[in-house]
C-alpha cells in the first residue's frame, strides 16, 4: 500500500482535492477534534459532488459510540480509536475496498 499523508488541519475541500488529484482507493480521516459529525457529512457530500462513490473512507480518533450510526449512513465503513492495532486497520482496507 502507497500511504499520501496530507498533514494536520486539512479542510474538507483540501481532502476532497487530494482525492481528486491522486485517486485513492481508500481515505482515512484523523479526527481528534470532535468535529467529526460536522466535517465527515461536508467530506462525504463533496466526493458525492465529484462523483466519488467507489472510495472506501474511514475515521480514526474518538468517535463516541453513539455518533457511528449517524456518520455510518453518510457512507463511513470504519471507526478506530486510539490504540488501534494497525493490523486491525489495515485489514480492514484490505476487506472493504470497493475497487
């Protein structure tokens, strides 16, 4: 697997043009504001904008139980805390891509 990190304090519109520019199978966001109900449906309805439906995307950081539902029905298939085996994600990839 080729990993394009981004950086810190990416904007939806930065993600969205990264995807965009370099065509990833999968996007792992890194959510440790607690901004995620907010930031993960403006990222989500963006690709959907560019006609980015085969993408599998999935959060890391503190994503509190209740929250996985709701950002789930705007098309994120994982969720991974801190401390996160990173075999454990990296099957997940492996299991969910759509392409």
């Amino acid at each position: 697997m080729e990993v394009i990190y981004t950086g810190i304090h990416q904007t939806p519109d930065d993600v969205v043009n990264t995807v965009v520019q370099e065509d990833p199978d999968a996007v792992m966001l890194s959510m440790l504001s607690g901004a995620h109900n907010a930031l993960c449906p403006i990222i989500m309805s963006k690709l959907k904008e560019q006609g980015i439906d085969d993408v599998l995307v999935a959060v890391g950081g503190i994503i509190p139980d209740e929250d996985k539902p709701f950002l789930e029905g705007q098309g994120l298939k994982g969720f991974y805390g801190p401390g996160t085996d990173l075999n454990t994600i990296v099957e997940f990839v492996r299991n969910n891509l759509k392409r």
